[in-house]
C-alpha cells in the first residue's frame, strides 16, 4: 500500500521581497497533487496571498509581535522572526515538508527551524548561500541546499527551471516517502574512520543481524549527527570506536567535533561502548595549511588534501584524561575497549605512526582518572583495534552490555 502523502508542503519565505517566486513555487506544488502552506517571516506590507501571515508568525514569539515588528534594526528584526518562525511551527502537527528561499537573511531565518524538524521529513533551501560554507545553516541536517546561480530577485527563463526543480524535489520527497522501518532491531551509532574501517567492518558483519548499525565518519560533523541522533532518542546505544574527534577538538585540528562530544551520552545515560581509535593522529588540510607552531612535527599524507599529524604521548594522556573525565559523569553503562597492539592502521608495527610507548602513556593515563564501577568498566585488549581479536572481543561487549542494559 502507498504511503499517504503528508498534509502540508510549506512554502516559507518574505513574500515582501519575494513574493512572486514563493507563488512560483508553490503553484507547482499544488500542480504535482500537494496541498501547500504559504508562510510570510516578511516585516512589510504586500498583497500576495498567504496561509499564514507574518504577525500570526510573530505573536509565537515569547514577547509577542512588537519583538519582530518594533526593531528598526534588520538584523534584530530577522532574528526576532527567527524565534518566532521556530515557535510556530513547534505548533504545527501538520507539516510534511518544507521548502523556503533566502538570501543571506531568509537562510539565516528558515534554517534554524529546518533544523528543528524531524530527520527524514523534506527539507529543500534554495539559497543563495548555497555555493559557499553551509555548515552555519545546515548544522547536522538533512537539508537539501540548492544554489539559485541568479539572484532570488524576480522569476526569468533560468530561476523558473531552478526554482521549479527545487518544488519538484519537494514534491517528489513527500509523495515517495522511504520507509524507516528496520524489522524492530536496536539502532546502534558506530563512529568509524579510514584507519579504524576493518574493525568496524567486522563488528557490523557480527552485529548487523540483530542491530541497525548507523556508521557515522569521526570527521567532526559525524560525532555531531550521531550525538543529535542520541538527544532525538534515535539510537539504542553507541558503539564509539573512533574517538579521534576528540584530539581535533584539544589539539586544533579540523575533525572537531567541539566541547560538546560525549555530552549526549552524559546527559541521556545511553549505553556506550567506545575505544581509543585514531587517537594517534590529528587532522589538517593540504600540508599549507599546517599551523607554523606544528610544522617540525611528524606528519603522513592521507591524500593530497588531507594531512595527518602524529599525537605526543604526552597529548594522548590529555586526551585519554579528557574523555575519561566525560565519561565518569554518564549514569548509563560504561565500557572502554583500549588496544593495546595499536589504535589505527598507522599505528603498526612498520608503519607511520607506531609509538607503543605513546599508547602506554595515554593507557596509563585513562586508567588512573577514569572511574570504574560494577556498570563503568575498562577492558585491556592485547590486540590492534583493527585485528580479528579485538573485533571479536568489542563484539562480545556489545551484546554483553546490551543484554544487561535491557535485562535479556
């Protein structure tokens, strides 16, 4: 049987400024069978016909109209509407999609409550910010950027068929939507990287029949989707076998994932099963862009755009110390898989970044701040991350940890 198409395809702009293209669009919404939702965030007068007008946004705002309207200042304005936009649709039980077009001030003001709804409902930006750093706007979200190539700035023969692509887009999101189903198995969240993949590969082959493994690349934006997956209540545990955002973020790397990694797993007492992988390396761009201050360090060549920079065993205490002190405060199960044969494919014997005495150090390090208990506990594992060995053992501790979290 076809899924029923949602309610709603809301069309969300300032239809003072770009009146005619949000009717463009939405005119080919409701041409392609989809019942729409005209939604002004405009501060002026116009006569384009909306849904939903501008002040019914702005009275959602926690100190009423005049916050949006009163502000002589565009920018205050803008992020008054901003909160205002977001309060709305938290009220609306309605929306199947959304599509909204912006300049610099429309995305600032649409994609915050983009990023509010759920992953995997329809989201299409058509921005003119869209050739450029979208991470501000897009976050850890699933929305779909388009870039205009003109401005958005009245409807000529090249915006009719990029904005009509846009709407199509839309369309053919809400009426072919993907089932989420995964035959009721526990989602788990797996970080994995290029130097830590064989190990992840053999877990999910163990594990793939009896969980939904979600695999998310430690590259910063990874930690942070996985993460928000945790606070959305997504994911039934977290298996974080590459914890190398961890030294981006202390040692100014650009694998980052911010101060805020492991604070979901503090915060909802999920269950984390987690290692020390990748934690001998620190990511840069191309060589060029290698801070000064580092340049007499050892390095390795991922590729031609990515360089690696070897962790001091004095930097890897501090990063051992760091997750330790994150993890002592989670109240869920805690087990911490360290390999002591090596934590990635460059840390072998023969190979770029073997330090063993480096990897003792930063064992040495977790093992005195991080505090164990009966349900926070601390595995020595004789193996490499990466070999068959330490697979099988991290496997073992999945289920181990699982069946006691869920009494099975």
């Amino acid at each position: 049987m076809t899924a029923r198409c949602p309610v709603f395809a809301y069309v969300v702009g300032t239809f003072d400024t770009k009146g005619a293209e949000l009717q463009y669009v939405a005119d080919l919404l409701r041409s392609a069978g989809l019942a729409t939702m005209r939604v002004d965030v405009g501060t002026r007068a116009h006569a384009w016909p909306v849904d939903v007008a501008a002040r019914v946004v702005a009275s959602h705002h926690p100190l009423g109209v005049a916050a949006v309207f009163a502000p002589t200042d565009r920018a205050e304005a803008v992020d008054a509407m901003t909160v205002a936009l977001r309060a709305f649709i938290a009220t609306r039980e309605d929306v199947g999609g959304m599509i909204g077009l912006g300049g610099s001030g429309g995305t600032a003001l649409i994609t915050p409550t983009m990023r509010d709804l759920p992953l995997g409902l329809p989201k299409v930006m058509v921005s003119t910010l869209a050739s450029g750093n979208t991470a501000p706007y897009v976050g850890v979200h699933d929305i779909t950027m388009v870039f205009p190539v003109t401005d958005i700035a009245g409807l000529n023969r090249l915006s009719r068929v990029i904005l009509g692509n846009a709407a199509n887009a839309l369309a053919g999101m809400m009426r072919n939507p993907i089932p989420t189903s995964s035959d009721g198995k526990p989602a788990l969240g797996i970080t994995m990287f290029g130097v830590t993949t064989p190990c992840v590969q053999q877990m999910t082959a163990s594990l793939a029949q009896d969980y939904d493994c979600q695999v998310f690349h430690a590259n910063g934006s990874g930690g942070r989707a996985m993460e928000a997956m945790v606070r959305a209540g997504l994911l039934h545990a977290v298996v974080d076998i590459t914890t190398t955002e961890a030294a981006d973020y202390l040692l100014g790397g650009v694998c980052s994932a911010g101060a805020e990694r492991f604070d979901s797993i503090v915060d909802t007492a999920i269950p984390w099963i987690g290692s020390t992988g990748a934690l001998d390396m620190v990511n840069f761009w191309a060589p060029d862009t290698v801070p000064e201050r580092l340049r007499g360090r050892l390095f390795h060549a991922h590729n031609a755009n990515v360089t690696l920079m070897r962790t001091t065993a004095a930097e890897m205490m501090e990063i051992g110390g760091w997750i330790a002190e994150k993890l002592n405060r989670s109240r869920g199960p805690v087990c911490w898989l360290l390999p002591e044969g090596g934590v990635s494919a460059l840390d072998a014997p023969g190979q770029a970044f073997y330090d063993p005495q480096a990897n003792a150090a930063m064992i040495e390090a977790i093992t005195r701040r991080f505090v164990a208990s009966a349900s926070h506990r601390v595995v020595r594992v004789p193996h490499h991350i990466n070999s068959g060995a330490f697979a099988a053992t991290a496997v073992d501790e999945v289920r181990r940890v699982l069946d006691v979290w869920t009494g099975s």
